[in-house]
C-alpha cells in the first residue's frame, strides 16, 4: 500500500454525536482516513 500524504485529507469537527454530547467534542478536528485508502470494511479516522 502507498503511504497516505495525510496534508491532502481535509480536517473536519463534523460530529454524529447527539446534541447532549455535542459540546464534549466540539474542539476535536479529525482526518477520515477510511475514505482516502478506499477502506469499506470499517472506518478509520486520526485525531488532529
């Protein structure tokens, strides 16, 4: 597998946390590596 350039994988704060829990993660930026490495199984993600 060819290393991952990890600055070409936009950061996102994007959360699927309800509203209650919503303020706990709001300063958390990640990178979705599951989708630049074609990943369909399960996902992958790196905190930043």
């Amino acid at each position: 597998m060819p290393r991952i350039n990890l600055d070409t994988i936009a950061q996102t704060n994007a959360t699927g946390y309800p509203a209650a829990y919503a303020d706990i993660v709001a300063g958390r930026w990640v990178r979705r590596l599951g989708s630049a490495t074609d990943l369909t199984d399960f996902g992958v993600s790196m905190s930043c």
